[in-house]
C-alpha cells in the first residue's frame, strides 16, 4: 500500500505521497450496503453503527482498495484510466458475497464488470494515457539568453512597477 499500481518507484519509500482509492466498489456503495443491512435487520440503522461496521470492514481488509499517485487518481475519477481487478488489493470479493443480499444494483453491474475483466483482459498492458511521451516544441526568431541585457532588463521591470518607464 506505499507503492503506486501504475508507477513504478513512485514510493512513499522514495518520498512521496501515496493516495488511497476504493476500487472495484466506492465507499458509496460499501456505506449503502452496510445501511440496508442494518435496515433490514434491525428496522433502522444509526450512524454510528454503521460508520463502526464499515470501518471493521477497512480493517479486516475486506474492501477495494488501490495505491495511486496524485495524477493516477485524478485521471481515475475523471474516467480517464480504469483499474483492473488485479491491481486491487483488499478482499472485495469476500465483501460482496457477504454482503450481496443487501447490494445495490449499481454494486452488482460493477461486480459482474470487475469479474468480467478479470477472465477477459491482461492486466499486465500499461495504460496508454500514463506512457511517456514526449513533445518537441522549435520556437523561430526567439533571442537567446545570452543576446538579452538582463541588467537592463530588470531596470525596465523595476522603473514600470514604479510607473517611471512609459509601457511599450
């Protein structure tokens, strides 16, 4: 959990920060499971009580969860990368079957989705939106560092910023 899925070396060993992200299921929809639950069992549930289950869920590792750097986990939730099943760490799965009696139907497709990549797709191809690549930018007639008076230049900055020099 202190290693991005995606980016290799971009450790919190190295540094860095790693963020934490709920995958296949969101909290969303670990919270609403644990609430019909509770509902279904008791004929109400209370706050408390089911921020209490949801945490011991957490904590027996029974939910999704995937390390991601910033960037990764920006692009997750914008729908621009997808996680694959074999990078999620956490027993999920176990989650859903104890838990499928009170899953939403939204929860049941993403299961059904996640299963589905599971048997159909390699999860060893490096999404294409985080490969290197990079652009060349050739800027004409632009002065070089050395032609530029920067003595002069920082004069013409300081004179303005007193509005002694007239703007050209």
């Amino acid at each position: 959990m202190d290693e991005c899925a995606f980016y290799e070396g971009y450790s919190i060993k190295n540094g860095l920060t790693v963020e934490i992200h709920h995958s296949p299921f969101t909290l969303y929809e670990y919270t609403y499971a644990v609430c019909k639950k509770k509902l279904e069992e008791n004929g109400n549930y209370k706050i408390m009580e089911v921020a209490d289950e949801v945490s011991k869920l957490h904590y027996e590792f029974l939910v999704g969860l995937v390390p991601l750097n910033s960037t990764a986990h920006k692009l997750v939730h914008n729908q621009q990368l997808s996680i694959h099943p074999d990078l999620v760490l956490g027993d999920w799965e176990k989650f859903f079957n104890m838990y499928q009696d009170y899953a939403s139907d939204s929860l049941k497709k993403v299961m059904d989705d996640a299963k589905f990549a599971q048997n159909n797709t390699q999860s060893d191809a490096y999404p294409t939106i985080l490969r290197r690549s990079e652009n060349k930018f050739i800027q004409h007639d632009m002065k070089r560092l050395e032609d530029v008076n920067i003595s002069k230049m920082l004069t013409d900055i300081k004179l303005k910023s007193m509005n002694l020099l007239e703007s050209k």
